[in-house]
C-alpha cells in the first residue's frame, strides 16, 4: 500500500498559528541530529538555539537573549548546564568587572557547527521543495509576525518600564 504524501490544499483550511506550531520542531530535531552525530548530544532544550546563534552569527550571548526576548534569568538554568557540560565558559569582562562573560568553548563551537549543518539541510530540503523565492517569502512572512509581535509587547508594557 502507497501512501500519498498530503497536498497543499490539504492544508489550506489549516490556521497559519497551527501550521507554526506542529512544524516548530523540525529545525530543532534536525540541529539535535546533527549535534548527536558529533558527540553534543547532551545539549539541553533551548541551549541548541544559543550555541547556534553565537557560533552561526559570532553574537555575544548577551545578544542572543535580546534577540530572542528571554530574560538572562529565564535561561540560567541552560546556561549552568551548558557550562557543566563544557559547551560556554564563563569569564570576567574586561570592561566591567562586576559583569561575567559568557563565550563558547571549543565544544561549544563543534555543537555550534554541528546545528548549523542541521539548519543548512533543512533549508535545503525546503529549498528543494518548494524554491528560493518561497522560502524568501516565508522569511519575509517570519519577520513581520516578528515584528508585530514584538509592536503588541511593547504596547502591553505599562508606561516607565
């Protein structure tokens, strides 16, 4: 028995919300994959998008919690484990003595790597699927829902904060 790949107007009923939120694990699945088969299998849940960020762009972690809207504390938890597990290495910051640097160990940068090439063979596939021209315009639609999202949080903060 053949089974039939769905078509796209078996999803044009679909909310776009929906569609976003069953596919969200196909990059991280993929970055996990591609970790593993380099001996970083123990990356922690949300750490994968750190290492990656600061390996892929060379942005410090300080900017890569900005980027993604988290809270330093939100994420001190991932980040003792990663440093646990020898991914980030902590240090005093030059400029400020009273602030902590956080940088990327040599396996922090082989996990880095690693989520990259996982990323990279999605977007491929992707690619390969349904062309350049749509995958720019999905990152076109991405931004903008960025956008307006970050608009309604800045909207909903009570004046001063």
């Amino acid at each position: 028995m053949t089974t039939r790949s769905p078509t796209q107007d078996t999803y044009q009923d679909v909310p776009l919300s929906a569609l976003l939120y069953v596919t969200r694990g196909t990059y991280t699945a993929a970055v996990r994959h591609a970790q593993a088969k380099v001996g970083c299998g123990d990356v922690p849940a949300a750490g994968e998008l750190i290492l990656n960020a600061m390996e892929w762009s060379g942005a410090s972690f300080e900017s890569v919690v900005r980027f993604l809207g988290i809270s330093k504390q939100a994420v001190s938890q991932t980040v003792e484990v990663l440093v646990a597990r020898g991914y980030l290495e902590r240090s005093q910051d030059p400029a400020d003595r009273r602030r902590v640097k956080l940088s990327l160990t040599p396996r922090g940068h082989t996990a880095g790597r690693a989520g990259r090439a996982g990323i990279v063979q999605v977007d491929h596939e992707l690619t390969s699927r349904v062309g350049a021209q749509r995958v720019a315009h999905a990152r076109e639609t991405l931004v903008a829902l960025l956008e307006i999202k970050r608009k309604n949080e800045r909207l909903s903060r009570p004046e001063g904060s």
